[in-house]
C-alpha cells in the first residue's frame, strides 16, 4: 500500500538570495567561505566546493534535510520532492496542478524578508483546496527574525546596541546583527486568517549532558497525536517565538513550548517571567477546511542541531497519519 507523499518547498528566491552584495552584512546567507571560516575546523570537509552562497545553500542548508526525507521515504515508500520556489524561471507556486502530487507539505519560509517573496491570493486559494481533504497536511515554518528595529530605527546608536544585546543572548558568530527570515510563511498564514509572527530569535535550554531540554507538550490539544513519543526538539542558536493574535472564526492551540536558555544573557526585549517560548501550534478554521495546518520553525526538519531521535519521532508520526 502506498503511503503518504511528502513535498518540501523551499520559499526562498534562489537567484536573488545568491545575488546579495558580499558588502552588506545583514539580511543575506554567509558565503561557504565565511560560514566555514567561523566554524573552523569544522566544515573542513567542504573546502572544495564553490565558496559563495550559493555554496551554503547547496552543501550546508539543503543537506540538512536529508535524512528527514530518507527516513519518510523508507516509511512511505515515496520519493521526498523537494522544491524551490524560485530556481529557475518561471516561478513554482503553490497552485492545484503541484499540489496534487501531496497529502503532506512541509513549507519552509527560510526567504529573507527583503527578497519579498508573498503568497499570491491564487496561491492561498489553493492551499485552502488543498486542505478542504482531512487526510492533507500543511506545516508552515519560518525561521527567527533578528535584529529588527524595535524603537526609532533614525538612530543608529541605539538599534546597534539593541541587535548587540540580541547578538550576546543567542552568540552565533555566523550571523550577522539584523537577519529577518520567514516572509512568505507570514504572508500565507495572514491570507488563511492567522496573525502568526515569527518574534525574535531565543536560545533554547539544554541538559547538563549538552542535549535539548524536554518540551512542555499539551497533549490534550494533539488530536492527530502528532508528539506522541516526541520528547524534545532541538538547539539551534536562535528559535523564533510564535506569536499569535486571535481572530475571529479561527482557533490557535499551542502545542509544545520550549524553554529558554536560562544561562545565555537575557534577551532585551524578553520579559523576565517570560521563561518559555511557542514552538508549534495547532491552526483551525471550522466549518472551512477539515485538514491538519501546523506553524513550527524550519529546523524541525533538521538533523543538524540536536535532539535527532525525537525529531524522528514526529516525522514517523507525520507520515503514518491517516
């Protein structure tokens, strides 16, 4: 019996990410060259692949979803497609013809905001078709949003002490002080009816051994008992907080939450008692669509930042639903 199909649909425009000036720090992907010269020696194994960013993508990004689509591939037995939104022209969007290919898709909203990658109305129709079957699936996932300007951003003084605040909470010398991430994510979830913002980027808190802390699940919202066995999620540097506001004839449930590191510097813009963040939500339209839409960050998929087991553990969940 064949089961479900999965896409991964990567939001970012591949020409225009590649095509950032090497001059400007913010809001770009480092070149290979760079990512490698601060991580040294641990991508020494990459030295001879093209050193731009096309590079970083291509080797270090991209690669990191590979063993999600092994595992749901040798559990489905159906090949993972894996898909940029914009590669080479014309652009792949999210119209019926792709999306009836998939009971599962995973959107990964890794495009910098200033690439202005936006969910057409067509495409939003169709997601919304596309979720009227209650056996579909869609994960929409950005990433965090760093360094953006929270008071006048006229003066530089003070944005640069605030991103150099938010630089010594999470310390991840590959990125640069303002990098905003997860545009089209927003805008698909703003024309589905929900207001879901991708807010800061927050240190996760680990055990004494160096793994994930167990999330705080509310198993009582789970119905497709997509956590069940999944204890914790992972360690990337800088996990974005899911911030929702209510709207009127759709349902938000917070699913689990993670803490935040409470050893790493306090966040300038983090209340004290503010101890854990959203880090995947239940989205419901009743009466609109009976389908499954999930918000998490994109490293879900990862196998790059800790926590593996657990994270298989909900990619087995996913692709055994019915």
């Amino acid at each position: 019996m064949t089961g479900r199909r999965f896409g991964i649909y990567f939001a970012w425009s591949r020409p225009t990410e590649l095509g950032a000036h090497m001059d400007e720090l913010e809001n770009r992907y480092p070149a290979l060259y760079e990512f490698r010269r601060a991580n040294w020696p641990h991508f020494e194994n990459l030295k001879n692949k093209p050193q731009d960013i096309g590079g970083f993508l291509d080797d270090v990004i991209r690669p990191d979803f590979g063993r999600f689509s092994a595992l749901v591939q040798e559990r489905s037995g159906n090949h993972v497609k894996i898909i940029q939104r914009v590669d080479q022209p014309p652009t792949q969007e999210l119209d019926k013809d792709f999306l009836k290919d998939f009971e599962t898709l995973i959107v990964v909203s890794l495009d910098h905001d200033k690439t202005n990658q936006t969910a057409t109305q067509g495409e939003i129709d169709s997601v919304k078709d596309f979720l009227g079957r209650e056996d579909h699936c869609v994960f929409v996932c950005p990433h965090h949003k760093i360094g953006s300007p929270v008071g006048p951003a006229d003066d530089p003084k003070k944005v640069l002490e605030d991103q150099t605040a938010e630089w010594e909470h999470h310390q991840d010398r590959t990125i640069p002080g303002r990098q905003e991430i997860g545009g089209f994510a927003r805008s698909l979830l703003k024309g589905l009816g929900f207001d879901v913002e991708n807010r800061w980027g927050l240190n996760p808190q680990a055990e004494e051994d160096g793994s994930p802390s167990p999330i705080l699940k509310y198993s009582d919202v789970d119905t497709a008992k997509i956590l069940d066995g999944v204890t914790t999620l992972n360690l990337h540097a800088h996990l974005p907080h899911l911030n929702f506001t209510p709207r009127a004839g759709v349902e938000i449930d917070v699913l689990a939450r993670q803490r935040i590191n409470p050893r790493a510097k306090r966040h300038p813009f983090v209340p004290p008692d503010f101890t854990a963040f959203n880090a995947l939500l239940s989205l419901r339209a009743p009466g609109r669509w009976p389908g499954c839409l999930y918000v998490g960050d994109a490293t879900l998929w990862s196998r790059a930042f800790g926590g593996l087991r657990s994270l298989e553990r909900l990619w087995l969940n996913l692709a055994d639903m019915r």
